[in-house]
C-alpha cells in the first residue's frame, strides 16, 4: 500500500484552495495520508460508493420503478406516465476522532519523522476499523435476504459454494443486474483459510475461493473487524447497493495539533465523518448467517 504525495497535494489543493503556511500544509498531509490509507486498509470502501460531502445533514430521494409503454402507435404520444413514487434518502454524518504524540525525545534523535510515519500508519489501521464498522454495519443490518448456512465453512459438511451461489440467486432473481454482473463476499477472517483450503472440484485442485471466483465473477474479502463474527455478506458493490457519505469542508479544522509542554510532546488529533446507508429495496445484499460458529 503506497500512497503518492502528488495525488494528496491535488486533494488538499481542491478541498483547501493554495496553503501558505508550512505548519498548516504537513498537518493536511498527514490528514489526507491517514484518510487514504484508511480507505485503502478497510473493506468496506471497497464495496460501496463513497462519496463526499458539505453538509452532515444529506437527503435526497430515490425515483420507484419506472415503466416504458411499448408499443406506441405512429402519431401518437402513448398514455400518460404513471406518476414517479420516490423514497427519502437521508444520511448524518458523525464524527470519528484518532489521536497520537510525538515525542521531545524522538525529534532530539532525529527521529520525529520516523515516529511520525509509524503514528500515522497506526492511525489508518484505527480509522480503517471504524469504518468497517460503520460500512459493514450497515450491509449486515440492511440486508435484503438472509439465508442459513448448510453448516459452518470450516465443517466437513459445510458448502460455502453452494451457500454463495444460493445468495447470487436470490440477488439476480429479485434485483434489476445484467447478466455479467460481478459480486461481492465479505467473510469473517476466521473462516479464511478454509476458504484457501485446496481441494478436488470438478476434478481439479483448488481452493473454493479460486472455484467461486472464476466461475461466478466474484471478489472475497476477509473481514477482521467485531462486526461480521459469524455471517458472511454476498452484494453488488457500488452507488446501487449503498453510499457512504464523507464530509469535505473547510469551514472547521478536522485537524490539529496540541503542544503538552508538561510531557514534552505533540499531539495530533485527527477527525473524519462519514456514515452508510443502503439503498432501500435494491435487492442487492444477501447475509448468509452461521458461516462459522461464534
């Protein structure tokens, strides 16, 4: 995972126009490098849109299913339309806060930089979890469909395949996705390596995840966060299956620094907020519940 400067500086230029000061530009970077990595570390904002944001208050709506009338006769306009039913979306913003120090000592050895590094990667891995918390939240409790697992997939008589390919069913039955649609699994992390496990399918070695991915067009994830324990999500990614909604302003600080001169250290405190929602009845979510035992 390597994030470019340059892409960093053409985003802090966007959101926060020319930086004049050198103090307030290294504390945007560290800001926008912890924000990056996070997104880069977390599932979750692989799988949904992310989209960013002004306001903490958002509310749109989302147009019903619309019908076309065919076929209409040489001359005429057809019937009148039905009218448009819509569904308020709305999302609400809140904040998620990590915090770190560098210390006195470090820099008189030269190495504030050095701690600076570690610090700030240690603060993506948090935010990366809050997220995840937060994004896999969302898809767990706004599933559209929960089905049983067989057994759990790390028991002999366990069928992940067969669960996954249960789940994709039910989507492309009930939801409005062409044909060669690609999906989405997000499994806890426990259940990996049986996942990865080789085995004889179709008489050929291979491990499920190999199998399920090359003959469904899917993506696995491991999930090691508190939320999915012991269910596993199949999904449509993107903007059609749920949003999470990021704050860009520059009306407040989100981040700063604190001098502590009694303990002789820095510290940085960086905020984000951001929320998940999925679309309501897109048909896009199955939780396959029991994938391993709690």
């Amino acid at each position: 995972m390597k994030v470019k400067l340059q892409e960093i500086l053409d985003t802090i230029k966007t959101y926060y126009g020319t930086i004049t000061s050198d103090e307030e530009l290294t504390k945007l970077i560290v800001q926008e490098v912890i924000y990056k990595e996070s997104d880069l570390l977390a599932v979750g904002t692989k799988v949904v849109a992310v989209r960013n944001f002004s306001d903490l208050y958002v509310e749109w709506a989302y147009p019903g299913t619309l019908e076309a009338e065919y076929p209409v006769p040489e001359g005429s306009t057809g019937g009148l339309a039905e009218p448009i039913t819509w569904t308020k979306f709305n999302l609400e913003l809140k904040k998620a806060v990590v915090r770190f120090e560098i210390t006195d000592e470090a820099k008189l050895r030269m190495l504030g930089n050095y701690q600076l590094e570690f610090s700030r990667r240690r603060a993506a891995e948090a935010l990366a979890l809050a997220k995840d918390k937060e994004i896999l939240g969302a898809l767990l409790s706004g599933a559209h469909k929960t089905i049983n697992a067989n057994a759990t997939w790390d028991d002999p008589s366990g069928d992940p395949a067969g669960d996954i390919v249960e789940a994709i069913g039910w989507i492309f039955s009930n939801s409005e996705i062409p044909p060669d649609q690609g999906f989405t699994v997000i499994v806890p992390a426990k259940v990996w390596a049986s996942l990865m496990k080789l085995q004889e399918i179709n008489n050929i070695v291979q491990s499920v995840k190999d199998y399920v991915e090359k003959a469904y067009k899917v993506k696995f994830y491991p999930s090691r966060g508190s939320v999915l324990t012991t269910d596993a999500l199949v999904l449509v990614p993107g903007e059609m299956t749920a949003i999470h909604g990021v704050l860009r302003t520059n009306k407040i600080p989100l981040t700063e620094t604190k001098r502590d001169s009694v303990r002789g250290t820095t510290q940085y405190i960086i905020r984000q907020y951001f929320a998940t929602k999925v679309i309501p009845n897109s048909n896009r979510i199955v939780k396959i519940s029991g994938v391993a035992s709690s």
